[in-house]
C-alpha cells in the first residue's frame, strides 16, 4: 500500500507531526496509543477521525479549531493534550490516509501556513515496503514557527527489523525538527548521532546496532538558498527550469570509493554504505531555490531500480502534475522497475514543490 502523510499529531501547542501508520487496524491502534494514551475515536466529518486521550491535560485548541474548520463550525468534543487525525476507517475497519484537505485545515488551523512563503510549499511522501518484511525508512517534515523556516528530512533504517524501523521512526522528526530550528541539516544530523551514541553509551556495533543513512533539507523564506546534508546512500534530486533532474548528493558507499580511486566497482558495492547516521562523513551542500522548482529527497529503494533500468528521474518530477503525483509516481516506477523477479527494498520519495519568488 503506497501511503502519503497518512496521519497527524497534534500537539496542544500548535505543533504538528505527521507520522505513518501502519496498513492494519491493530497496528494502527498501538501507534495511536504510543502518541495518545487511552485513545477514543472520534467521527470529525465523513473525511477524519479524531482520537482523544483520556487524560486531564492541557486543552487542544489547535485541534479544536481543526475540528470546527472541517465540520463548519459544529462544537468539538472535549479535547484535551496530543490527538491523533487519521482518515476515516474503510470497510476493514482500517484507518485511511488523511485527505488533503483535512490535513491542510489542521495546518491552518496551527498557524503553520502564515509568514512562511507567500505560498506554502507543495510537499507530499509516498512510501512502499517492497519486499521486505518491515518498512524501516521514515520521513519528516518539520517547520519552525519562529523563523517560519521548513525542514524535510528522510531515513532509511540499516537492515530489515524492528530496531532499525524503530530508529528510523524516532530520529526522522528529531532531525527534522533541529534542523529547521538551526537552519543547518548537517548539524541536525551531527546531533542526532551524538544523541543516538549516548543512548548506545559510545558502544555502538554496526553488526548488531540500529542506524540509518540520511538525507534533510531546509528552506528559509528570508534565504535564496536551500540547504542540504546527507549520510549513506539517501539521496537528494532538483528539477531545473528545463525539466532535467541533477544529483545533489554523492553515495557514501563502496562503489563511489572505487570509482573515486578509478577502479570499477562490483556488483554489490553500492550495497555497502561508508557513513550513516551512527559514524561516517557529512557531507552538506547549498542550491538557489530559483534552480531548484521541486525537490526530491528518496531511499536507494527508488534510485536503485530506476537507475538500473535506465529511467530517468527528471521526466518522473518533470511530468508530475504536483508533489503528490511525482512521490507516488516515484514510488509505483521504481516498484515496476525493480521488476517481478526482484525483491524491491523498502522505497520512500518525499517531494516539495517551492512557490515562485
């Protein structure tokens, strides 16, 4: 199941985190409950669900005033600390992916549209776990409310178990959110890993210890520039005003070193990565927002099988009708690509459209 922002945490004070869920019910209902302790579900509309903590705490009014924009105007529930917003529940009885519309009036509802960009930023994500048994890549997009400054960033989790997604999961906002608080992505990833190492008390073994390789980017409206950092493989893409897209990130991994030494790389060096979030090189760069008309920050789980079927991932950004379509047409051609005899990595496209200056 391809799933694009799938879900929204609000906190009572005008943060808001999207998060994903996972494709069934129970799974669903324990990552709610991690966020919203003693959940109850609350119809907002045809188009959301809201769910409720049993608890004393602090009243939501962002999450009030989210609930009276979509219903127009009708009172809200008592709603008190984090909620969780969720589409609808299908025929399963499984929640769907928020609609558009819902998840923008509960933006605008935490003030995250204003004193931005004269236009917010178009951004959607798509996701898909191939074949593998667990989605490990995560994304975030994070915005601070101070400087109004928008950060994206995109883990994929190092191996295919329930540590490596759960790493992928608690650091993907992590980064996201110092990276727009310190407009610096290369700094919000070394902080993350100094966090990450405290937590493993220094001791940190690559053959038995979660990380993941990285990708973040940040866009100040006060700034012509965006910004970027990466680790590992995660890879960052720019559309330019002639519709070609142009690597903004170099792999960190075996098959770049030997290419690097003029050597050609084997088969599986590329699988091999020489930096993550755990230890290794930062690298950072800058590109003008003006060359840059839609981002693509991906997993290898997109530009691997692209590459090796020789589609290009410009005409993919180029074609697209918004951000939306290029994600999930990134993710439906990458899967295509990889082919019915392969076992597709877990794939995950996070694409912005920026406004015109």
């Amino acid at each position: 199941m391809i799933a694009t922002t799938p879900a929204l945490l609000v906190q009572p004070d005008g943060q808001v985190d999207e998060i994903v869920l996972d494709s069934h019910r129970p799974d669903q209902l324990r990552c709610i409950g991690f966020h919203v302790d003693g959940a109850r579900a609350y119809p907002l509309g045809r188009l959301a669900v809201v769910h409720v903590g049993q608890n004393r705490e602090t009243v939501n009014n962002v999450a009030r005033q989210a609930w009276m924009s979509v219903t127009g105007g009708s009172l809200p529930p008592v709603l008190r600390g984090p909620v969780v917003v969720t589409g609808p529940a299908n025929s399963a009885g499984d929640y769907t992916p928020l609609p558009a519309l819902s998840a923008e009036a509960v933006r605008r509802a935490s003030g995250l549209l204003s004193d931005t960009f004269a236009v917010a930023p178009g951004v959607s994500a798509a996701q898909h776990p191939g074949g593998r048994v667990h989605q490990c890549d995560a994304y975030a997009v994070k915005r601070d409310k101070a400087s109004g400054r928008w950060a994206f960033a995109v883990l994929d989790g190092v191996g295919d178990t329930p540590e490596a997604r759960r790493f992928a999961r608690r650091f993907a906002p992590r980064v996201a959110r110092a990276a727009a608080l310190y407009c610096d992505p290369a700094r919000a990833l070394a902080a993350a890993r100094v966090q990450a190492r405290n937590e493993s008390r220094w001791d940190f073994d690559p053959a038995t210890d979660p990380s993941a390789v990285a990708v973040v980017a940040v866009a100040d409206h006060r700034s012509p520039l965006v910004r970027f950092a990466w680790c590992g493989d995660a890879r960052a893409y720019r559309l330019t005003p002639i519709g070609t897209a142009v690597p903004l990130t170099k792999d960190r991994n075996y098959a770049e070193e030997q290419r690097a030494r003029g050597r050609i790389p084997g088969p599986y060096d590329r699988d091999f990565i020489t930096s993550c979030l755990m230890r290794g090189s930062i690298a950072a760069g800058a590109v003008e927002r003006k060359y840059a008309r839609r981002l693509l920050l991906c997993t290898d789980g997109v530009h691997v099988p692209l590459e090796q079927r020789g589609r290009g991932v410009g005409d993919i950004l180029d074609l697209a009708a918004d951000a939306k379509d290029a994600a999930t047409t990134c993710i439906a051609d990458a899967l295509e690509a990889a082919g019915p005899d392969g076992v597709p990595d877990n794939a995950t496209a996070l694409v912005v459209d920026f406004p015109e200056s």
